[in-house]
C-alpha cells in the first residue's frame, strides 16, 4: 500500500479539530440513522408492522440514548482522552450492531415464551415487546447517547461546554443522520440488504474510531484541564435552569409528535411506499438540521431565550395554517407537479442563503439547482424507467416540503437555543450539555408515547397536528410573558389560533378519489394508526374500500379474485379443524371459507376501520362472516399473530395484494414462509395472493422460487386480475369425492354462478402452473434470488416497478404459455368423470385466455 501524500496529511492536520469533529459528528449521525432504520426493520419480524410496535421500537432507542448521555455527564466526562473514548463508543457500537441478526434469532424463542406467558393478544405483550427491544439496543443506545456530551466536551477543550461548538456538532449530527435516512432506503437496503448495510456500518464506524483514536494523540483533551482563560467560557447565570430543562422536555415531546403526525399524513395523501416515508423523514430530518445550523451561525445575534419564544410560535403558527391543506397533496403531485418542484427550490435557495452568505459559495449553491434540472432532463432522455421512479419521488419530496420542511426548520432551531440558554444559566461549575440533551431525548420518547396510543386514536391525525400546533404556539407566549410586562394581552394572541384550528374545514377525503377517477358517493371515511384512512364509495349499486385512496375490495370485478382466494386452497382441504384468514377485505373469502366445516376460523386485519367498513358495507358480499359463531376476529399484524399463536392449521390464506406498499413485504420471504410451514399440519394449505397486475416477471419468479425453496409442492392459478399460490408439505391433489360435496351445496352454487362459474370442477382451469410445470418453468428462469428478511427486494423493486403503470397483459400471457393445460391430479373418479371435469376446466382456460388476447 503506497503511503498518505505529504500534502493530504497536512490537509487534514491543517483542518480545525472542531471541523474535524463536525465530519466525524456527520459520519457519525449517518450511521446513527442507518441503524435505527435497520433496527426498525429488524425489530418488526417479531412485533409486526403495527405503529404501536414500532412506537415500542423508537421508545427503547431513545431510552437508550437518554440514559446514556446521563451516564456520559455523570461519569466519562472526568475520564482522560476524551477523543480516543469516542472512537472506542464508535467501533463498539458498529461491532454491536454486525452481531444483532445472530442475536436476535439466538434470543427469538425466549421472545416467543415471554409472549405467550405474558398473553400474545394483550396489552401486556406490548409491553413485553417494549423490555425485549430495550434488552437488544440497550448496548449500542447507551454507547451512541454518550457520544454527543464525550465530543462536546472534547471539542470545548475546557472544564465546561461551549454552546457554539456544541450547535455546530449538533447540526452536523443531525445533517448526518438525515443522509443517513435517504441513502439507508434508497440504495443500501435496497441493494444490499440489511445484513450488508450493519457490515458497512461497522467498517465506517471503524474509519470514524482511527480518526477519533488518531486526533486524540495529535489533540490530547483532559478532561478536568482548562486550555482556554475563562473570558472565553460561556457565562453562566444562578437561575433559570430548571425552566429550561421543562422547555427542553416540551420541545422534544412537540417535535418527536409532529414528526409522527407528518409521516403518517405522507401515507395517507402522497405515498405509501417505503421510499415515501424515506423522503418524509428525510426531509423532516433535513429540515431540522438546517433549523440547527442557522443556530450555529447566530445570525440573528442576539440572546437564546429572546429568540426561542419567537421561533417556537413561527414553528406553530406556521403548523396550524398549512395541515388544513393536506388533503390537495396528491392534487399538487398529479396536477401541479412543476409548480411544487418551483417553490420547494425557491424555499431551499431562501435557506441557502441564510447559511451561505459568502458570495462565491452562495453562487456555487445557487448553481447546483438548474445543474439538478439538467441532469435530471438528460436522465430521462437515457434511462426513461428509471427518470420516471426519480421524478416521482422528487416531486413527492417537493410536494411535502412545502408543507413540512419550513416548520422543521423553525422546530431545529428550538433544542439548540435551549441548549445554549442552558449552559449560560446552568448552576455550578463545568456545565455539561448530557443533561439538557437526556432531557430533550425524553420528551422525544415521551412524544411517541403519547402520540401513538393516546391522542392520535382519541382525536385523529388532523386534530393532533392542529394541537400540536397551537401547543407551539403556546409555549413560545408562555416564554415570550416572561419578558413582557403585559402577561395576560400576550396569551390572548393564541386565540386566533384556536379559532384556526376549530373552525377551518376539516380534510375532504373524497378529493383523493376524484382526482383518481373514483366514481361513486364517499358513504364512510374513517382513520386509524394502522391502516390509515378506510374510505366506501357507492355507486348505483357498486361498492368499493379503499384504503388511503387504493383499492381494496368490492361487489364488482374484485368478487372473483376474492372468491378464488377462499375456493381455491379449498379444492386441496383435507382436513378441515382451524382455518386462518390474514386481511379481510370485504369478509367475501372468510365468509366463503365459512361455508365449510371448520371448527375455528381466525380473521386477522391489523384495521380496525377495514373491519367495520366490511361488518356494515358488505353483509352481502361476505355471506354472513360477523354471524358465523366459529369466526373469530383479531386486530393485529398478520406476521405477528402467526408467530405468536403456534396453534396448527388446516388452511392459512394471505390476502395482501400490494408488495409496494411498504411493510407488505414481509409476507413473502423465506422466513415468513417457514413460520407458515411451521404453523400448518402435514396436510395444512397455504393460499397466498400474487398481485400481478402490479409485478415484474422477475418480481414473480422471485416469489414463486422463495416459496418453492420451502414448500414442495407449489401450484400457480389465475384469476380476473391476480395470481393465487397454493402450497402444502403434502401432495397437491384433488379428492373428487370432497369437490362433488362442495359442488353440491346450495348456497356455493348459486355464488359460483355470480361469478360466472358453472361448476366448482371450473376452477381447475385456472390452475397455470402445476408442481411439476412450476419446477420446470423455476429451472429455465435466469433469475436465482430469493426474498429473505436480511434481503427484502420485493418491497423496494416492486415500489419503483409499479410507478410505470405497467400492464399485466404481457406477464399473464407469458405465465399462460409457459406450461401446456394440464388439470391437477383427481384421485377417485373413474375416467368417464375426469373427462367431464376436463371439459369444464378447459372452457375455463378458454374463457381466461381469451379475456387476454395475444394482440
């Protein structure tokens, strides 16, 4: 290896060890997000995809963090070398998170013990979710929350905190960390999965902890020594302290609650992918980091608690006047998308030129945008795929910025006032930022809390964010009277601002369905954490559910694929004790499934609004399903509930129909299809929906060959829109003696005739892909992946597929003919009989071809 150039090395010798800082700080904040995002992920396989589970996630990490700096300010900052101390955090932090994976499937089945003695369907096991999570990042929390207050104090190079240097590594942290954000979701998990990205994550954390190590030997730091005269130490005050440790508690409580807010509107409105809530936090991240930027560089000149009350009622009014408008976000996307894009840059040059002011660099940012556009126009000319999923997400992110990014940057400004109006007030000598930092944490932690399992579900989303708003908007008054006399005229200016919020219109839901071209009368709207916003249209005798504006069931051309979903495993059945339902829809495969002699049948939809929209809108479509008294119904993640009820099962049906949207492809890995194995009998039937009108061939054959790798007898059918799998341990065979009883029954037939079947024997000709064709079509397919949860392609190739509006047209043609007609193999018929149940399957296959002609 050829040795560091002289110049490079008095480059970086030359560099001030405070901007040396910031870079690591930056690294730092990028790593930071990468795991949190990774752990998030993680975590779910165990608790599902549920946003009280996530809630429990972010609650221990931030935990974590507190605690942590906690102990930093009690503790490391009397030790020496403070700098080689912060490498080491690093470099145990990136070993940490490498060996999680293998920790967590070590430590699954105590999980799992724990869970079921605490009661798997209470609240307990929330609880237990939340003490399992705080065991697992207890160690790498702690180690990251005692880096901020280790480095502060090092880069101070004094007995006591600067509050300059400490906004500047706090900006550059949180800059870090919204990188981190971005690139965690678009290229690292996405290419590599998240297994590779905690490897990168270690290796960066390593580069991070040699520097650190290698400016502790250039810049030693004691921790107790004084290297500066005490005119340069911030002065402190005798009081106030103790009230800033309230507004450092309330600000993170505000902003951690509008963060969750924001997100979960960027579901509802705009995009509900997993590249969607990338942007969002990114942005929200972003913004935050700049709003601490503008701090470090003190623009304004003047105190920290003068500017706080009137940044913090900016932050809130600013809140209050722009979440009425979120209901016209995707009209902004879809109909002005140019306009977005316009004003969102125009709102990034105005930030660029408070932090720029230096004419040359200012011109060089300045430049960068119409170099952006160029760029991007000369993309879309080479690789017009790929323009399409980019420009749409840098609309979706200008579209949300207008609403979200000028707020975040006024609630960035906020922690670090407090913190510099903290360390000029603290009481005592060598004042620490470990305190007001844990503080703040906190009320981060505090803020999902209350967010998530208390107002939220009480009030809605858009209240909470009105609240939230207005509650800025009081605790800048309430800081603000402390400075004026007139006290009681200075809270009568939040009046207008409740006026605002109780009197504006709420959102109008059907505006999403107008601009999508969804005909019919909005007769329920409701929200819920989970789901987000359930919606029915009727028109002229036509009923639909949506769920945030895509559509989920219905009494129209979906009543086929649904029926298929239930009737199909149901050719295979052969015993007939617990049957599980995972999505319901509108009720119409659990009520058919109902028709057989199962003793149990569990329905599980993780919401709650989806439920009732089926339990009032569709009693005719699901055949009396909410009557039935063997039918149980649960809200929970589907995943979850399988992993923690081992109860076996005689048939286990999914109907999840968008890998898009994001968390749903946590149905199709390998590990998911081993719990299903797991949880089924010898015999036991797994059906699972394959949404093709929104796949790749290559999407397909990776799940097809995932399921393959764990089943061993697989089979494909095809219905009006959508493929059906059916898997089993056991021979797939027909029982002809079974199908003639279920042909036999009244109330099915008249059903089949609604969906223009003639007979049961029909559906055989749906079926493309017997196991043996399905084995051979696998062996000719190039494609060798699979979808594991360390690798979870689907979800983020099937988010840029869908978005060039692709045709189903050519996938099922190319499905159709890729194996010769060929029935599944009937035992017990005589040969007068097969040939009779031939020609109804093959008047099927007709019918279904010709609905897709090749031309």
């Amino acid at each position: 290896m050829s040795p560091i150039p002289c110049e490079m090395k008095l480059t970086l010798r030359s560099l001030p060890l405070v901007r040396q800082l910031q870079i690591l700080f930056f690294i730092s904040g990028f790593s930071a997000l990468v795991l949190e995002v990774v752990y998030v992920k993680l975590l779910r396989y165990w608790a599902g995809n549920t946003a009280s589970a996530v809630a429990a996630v972010l609650c221990a990490y931030m935990a974590g963090l507190a605690v942590g700096s906690f102990l930093a300010g009690r503790w490391l900052l009397r030790l020496k070398h403070l700098l080689a101390l912060y490498g080491g955090l690093e470099l145990l932090v990136g070993l940490y998170s490498v060996g999680l994976p293998w920790l967590m499937e070590r430590l699954k089945p105590a999980y799992l013990n724990v869970t079921l003695w605490l009661g798997p369907d209470t609240g307990l096991a929330l609880c237990g979710h939340f003490l399992a999570t705080v065991t697992l990042l207890l160690v790498p929390t702690l180690l990251m929350g005692a880096s901020f207050p280790v480095v502060v104090r090092a880069a101070s190079r004094a007995s006591e905190d600067r509050a300059d240097i400490a906004e500047k590594l706090y900006a550059a942290n949180l800059i870090g960390a919204a990188a981190g954000t971005f690139l965690s979701d678009f290229l690292l998990i996405r290419f590599w999965g998240l297994g590779n990205s905690l490897v990168l994550v270690a290796a960066v954390s390593a580069v991070v902890a040699t520097w650190a190590m290698a400016l502790d030997r250039h810049h030693p730091v004691l921790a107790a020594a004084r290297t500066e005269s005490r005119a340069t130490v911030q002065p402190r005050a005798s009081r106030g302290s103790d009230l800033v440790l309230v507004v450092a508690l309330a600000g993170g409580f505000l902003v951690l609650f509008q963060e969750i807010v924001w997100t979960h509107m960027v579901g509802r409105f705009l995009d509900s992918t997993v590249y969607g809530f990338a942007i969002t936090l990114f942005g929200v991240i972003a913004g935050l980091g700049l709003g601490a930027a503008l701090v470090a560089r003190n623009v304004a000149k003047r105190p920290a608690r003068v500017q706080l009350p009137w940044v913090s009622m900016a932050a809130g009014l600013l809140v209050v006047l722009l979440i009425p408008f979120w209901d016209e976000a995707r009209t902004l996307a879809v109909r002005y998308p140019l306009w977005a894009v316009y004003v969102a840059l125009a709102v990034l040059g105005a930030v660029a030129i408070a932090l720029v002011p230096q004419p040359e660099t200012l011109a060089c940012v300045l430049a960068g945008f119409p170099a952006l556009l160029g760029v991007t126009f000369l993309y879309r000319r080479l690789d017009p795929t790929g323009a399409v999923f980019w420009t749409h997400h840098g609309v979706d992110f200008a579209v949300s910025g207008l609403f979200m990014f000028a707020p975040a940057v006024l609630m960035g400004m906020v922690f670090p006032l407090t913190l510099e109006w903290y360390l000029g007030s603290a009481r005592g000598g060598a004042p620490t930022v470990a305190p007001i930092y844990a503080v703040n944490t906190l009320g981060s932690m505090a803020g999902v809390v209350v967010a998530n399992f208390l107002v939220i579900p009480l009030i809605g989303l858009e209240r909470s964010g009105r609240f939230v708003g207005c509650a800025f908007l009081a605790l800048g008054l309430l800081l603000l009277a402390r400075m004026v006399r007139q006290r009681y005229a200075v809270a009568f200016a939040i009046v207008p601002a409740l006026a605002w919020v109780l009197f504006v219109p709420r959102w109008d839901y059907s505006k999403t369905h107008a601009l999508m071209g969804h005909a019919g009368e909005l007769i329920y709207a409701q929200e819920d954490l989970n789901g987000g916003v359930t919606t029915v249209l009727q028109n002229i005798g036509e009923k639909n559910l949506y769920v945030n504006g895509l559509l989920q069931a219905g009494n129209t051309y979906l009543v086929q694929d649904q029926a298929r979903c239930a009737l199909v495993p149901l050719l295979y059945a052969r015993e007939f004790d617990r049957a599980m339902i995972i999505g319901i829809g509108s009720g119409q495969t659990g009520g058919l499934v109902g028709l057989y002699p199962f003793k149990t049948i569990d329905v599980v939809d993780f919401s709650p609004r989806v439920v009732e929209a089926a339990r009032r809108f569709f009693e005719d479509t699901n055949l009396g399903l909410f009557n039935n008294p063997r039918v149980r119904l649960h809200i929970a993640d589907g995943r979850h509930f399988l992993l923690t009820h081992p109860e076996k099962l005689s048939l286990l049906t999914i109907e999840v129909n968008r890998l898009w949207v994001a968390g749903e492809g946590d149905l199709y890995t390998r590990e998911f299809y081993e719990l299903c194995s797991a949880r089924l009998v010898n015999t036991g039937i797994l059906q699972q929906w394959v949404p093709l009108f929104d796949l790749s061939l290559r999407d397909t054959v990776i799940i097809l060959r995932t399921v393959r790798q764990v089943f061993p007898y697989v089979a494909l059918y095809m219905g009006a829109e959508s493929g059906m799998i059916v898997a089993s341990r056991s021979p797939l065979e027909v029982d002809y003696a079974r199908l003639r009883e279920m042909d036999s029954q009244p109330q099915l037939g008249s059903f089949l005739a609604s969906i223009q079947l003639p007979r049961i024997f029909s559906l055989l000709g749906d079926c493309i892909f017997v196991p043996e064709g399905l084995d051979a079509f696998l062996e000719r397919s190039p494609e060798r992946r699979i979808s594991t949860d360390l690798r979870p392609h689907l979800e983020y190739s099937n988010a840029q597929f869908y978005l060039v509006n692709p045709s189903s047209r050519a996938l099922r043609l190319h499905l159709l003919s890729a194996q010769e007609f060929r029935t599944p193999p009937i035992t017990g018929a005589d040969r007068a009989t097969l040939q009779a149940i031939q020609e109804y399957a093959f008047a099927e296959r007709s019918r279904l071809v010709q609905t897709f002609p090749p031309h």
